[in-house]
C-alpha cells in the first residue's frame, strides 16, 4: 500500500513536470490558475564563455585520466581477485553481458552471430560493431578495437561536453559537469564494450549542432546516435523543439513569409527528419538478415522478455525484484533492482528541479532519456542507460554552485558506489 501511494506521488509528480515543460516549449512564461498567477520560470544567473583550447586541453586530460582509472583498477582486479595481470584477463573482465554480444557481432556478423541458429541478437543496434569492425582492419585485436573505440568516443565525448556547456552555463558549471560525468557510479561502462560511449559522444554532438542551429551536421549526428541506440531518433524531436522555439513557424505563416517557410523545410526540417535515416537502415538489417524488417521486437520478446510499458509499470516490476530476487540472484536486488529505483527517484527529484530553471530543450532532452529508458517491460539496464543523460551531470554542477557541501558529499558517495559497482561487474554480478 505504501508503495503504491509513493507510486501514485511520483505519476503526479512527472504529470506535473512535464505540464511545465509542454507549456515553457510553447513560450509561455507564466499561467494564471484560480485568479493567482504561476511563474513557470525560474532562469539561472549563468552566463556562458567562449571554448578555447586550453578547455579543449583540460577536458582530454580529464578524460584520459578516468579512463586511467578505470582500467588500473581493472588491472587491480585482475591481481588480486583475478586469475593474474595479462591482457586476455584484462580484456575478459570487461566482456560481460552485452559486451560479449557486441564483440561477438563485430567478430561475426549479424548473420554469422546467433544463438540456436536464429539472429537474436539483431536487438542491438549496428554502428558500434560496425565501427569495431572497420577498426579492425588496421588492429588485429577485436577487445583491442573495442577498448580504444569507448575510449576515444569517451574522450571526445568530454570535449564536446566542455564546449556546449561552457557556451550555456559557463566555465565551472562545466567542468563540475565533467566531474559528475565521470563520478556517476556507472560512469565505467564508458570505458567498456558497450556503446555508452559512442552514444554520448553522438548526442551531445548532435544536440551541440542544435543549439547553435548547424541543422546539416545535426542531421547526419542524429542520424548516427539512431544507429547506435533506439532512443536516438528522438533528437529529431528535440531539434523541432529548438526550430519551433526560436524560428517561430506560426508567426511566418501568419505573415505569409512563404520564402522563409520554404527555406525552413529544406535547410531545417529536412535535417529533423534525415536523423530517421538511422533507424531506416536498422530496419533495412533486420530484413536483410530475417526478410522482416521488425523481427528485432519478436527477439526482444522472446529472449529478453522486452518491450514497452508505462514506468509505472516498470516501477512496479523493479520493486517486486527488489522484494522477490529469483533464487540464486538475490544480490540482483543491490545491483539491479533496487540502484534503479533509487536513480528513478533521484532523477524525478532532478526533473523537477530543473524543469523552471533548466532551458526547456535542455529539459526535454532529458525527460527523453528518463522516461524512455525507464518505460520499459523488463527494466535491466536503466543505471547505465541514465548515464548518457548529460543534463543531469549539469544540474548536480549548477545546484552545487549554491550548495557546495551537498556537492563533495554526493560525490563522495559517487565515487564509493562507483568502486563499489565496477568490482561487482567485473565478477560477473548483474550489473548492466
């Protein structure tokens, strides 16, 4: 009954957020209910910089010096819990859970990678194996090729970030950004065989391209984030958002400025829509390898009993996990049921915060990332998946600005979490 009244609160408390998002996306500044006026804003004192290369500097040695982390404690690992330090272990203690599928579809293909002969594994999507592959024509190493591959993208994806919030919020906002980018206790997946990386490396691209309405490259990066995670395509919606807050369509349609709407539909709305070319080409693999072009929703049924559901739905799902572990998976209730309840809530609390005070698009981006990761009927990896939800880093960097205490605690236990976590994935626990 408790949970089901917390349950309740927090359907209210989204319904209520994004009722606030929709109408600050429509410029709305403030709305008048029962005769009292409500102020749907609450803008931030942050003024942006300009990006130099000393930032561009300081964000690659940030970068390099996580993934220096992450690897000397897998080196730790193998050491002293492992079977010894050599490169195949040090490879191995990453190869776990999607990681093994990923290389095996780098090594092997759609179609040579299957599981009781059938192509289960077209669930995942194709540019990060592709990139592997293409990589391994000058590296002999698929683990090899993986490695570098997050590592770089994981790199990248720091100068990108340092520059989009440099140019919004300013100098410190963004390196304490980078901070709790790297401190977030999945942070490590960045460094493993997953596409995390190359995912964030994409969207901040891509969202720093509408931001600065560059809408061709927005379009081909869009493109790209689909073909490596579903939820890519939703930056089409996001780069709408931005279009239709600042070009304001409806004000040149009442004009009758034919001229701007027609260069509107090619130089910008054409680009919204090339970022579905990402998810057209991953429909094209499912039907080249199984001749339909969603068989990948009958796998994700069949193998991971996936689909889409309310995140209520979800809520509920995890909580009767969290209660009720399958026998012999108990420790699943510490690593994977219960972390994501607590990040459920902890970015609902987040969600709230920022939706009077954040950009709108900012926002918007970021309710995508939640509530889609978090809508699902067989919620498994929602902690790593949020760690690609960069406002949320952002937010932590502005709140901590006014409460600097509250900041060196979290990351403090950040951090302990993160050690904490990193060690179990490495021995196979069901952290994913």
């Amino acid at each position: 009954m408790l949970f089901q009244l917390l349950l309740f609160c927090a359907a209210a408390a989204s319904a209520a957020a994004l009722a606030v998002l929709v109408l600050r996306l429509l410029g709305l500044q403030a709305v008048s209910l029962s005769g009292r006026r409500l102020s749907l804003c609450k803008p931030m004192v942050l003024a942006g910089d300009t990006f130099t290369p000393r930032d561009g500097l300081w964000a690659v040695l940030w970068g390099l010096g996580a993934l220096v982390i992450f690897h000397g404690a897998t080196l730790l690992y193998c050491g002293i819990f492992g079977d010894g330090v050599s490169w195949e272990h040090f490879w191995t203690a990453w190869r776990q859970y999607d990681g093994y599928h990923y290389l095996g579809l780098a090594e092997h293909g759609y179609a040579g990678y299957t599981e009781g002969g059938r192509p289960l594994f077209l669930v995942f999507f194709p540019l990060y194996p592709w990139l592997m592959r293409l990589l391994h024509l000058l590296i002999p190493s698929y683990p090899l090729c993986g490695l570098l591959l997050s590592g770089a993208c994981f790199v990248g994806s720091c100068v990108v970030m340092q520059a989009l919030v440099i140019r919004e919020f300013g100098r410190k906002t963004a390196r304490g950004s980078l901070v709790f980018l790297t401190a977030y206790p999945f942070a490590f997946f960045f460094a493993s065989f997953h596409t995390e990386s190359l995912f964030l490396l994409l969207s901040l691209g891509c969202f720093y391209c509408i931001r600065t309405h560059r809408w061709a490259p927005a379009g081909v990066l869009g493109a790209l984030a689909a073909l490596t995670r579903m939820q890519g395509v939703f930056l089409a919606v996001v780069a709408f958002a931005e279009y239709w807050m600042t070009e304001r369509p409806l004000d040149k349609l009442r004009g009758r400025d034919w001229r701007g709407l027609w260069q509107d539909l090619w130089g910008k709305l054409f680009w919204m829509a090339f970022m579905g070319l990402g998810t057209l080409v991953y429909l094209g693999l499912n039907f080249a390898v199984t001749g339909d072009p969603f068989s990948f929703m009958d796998f994700q049924k069949e193998r991971w009993y996936q689909g889409f559901a309310l995140f209520t739905t979800s809520l509920t799902k995890l909580w009767n996990g969290f209660l009720h572990p399958s026998e012999g998976y108990e420790f699943a209730a510490y690593t994977t049921w219960g972390p994501q309840l607590v990040l459920f809530v902890f970015c609902l609390i987040f969600l709230l915060y920022g939706v009077r005070r954040m950009p709108p698009v900012w926002m918007l981006y970021y309710a995508v990332c939640v509530f889609l990761n978090f809508s699902l009927s067989n919620p498994l990896s929602c902690c790593r998946y949020i760690a690609c939800a960069f406002p949320l880093p952002v937010m932590l960097a502005v709140g901590c600005k006014r409460h600097p205490s509250g900041g060196t605690f979290l990351l403090v236990v950040y951090g302990a979490l993160q050690g904490i976590f990193l060690m179990a994935y490495f021995a196979g626990r069901h952290v994913c």
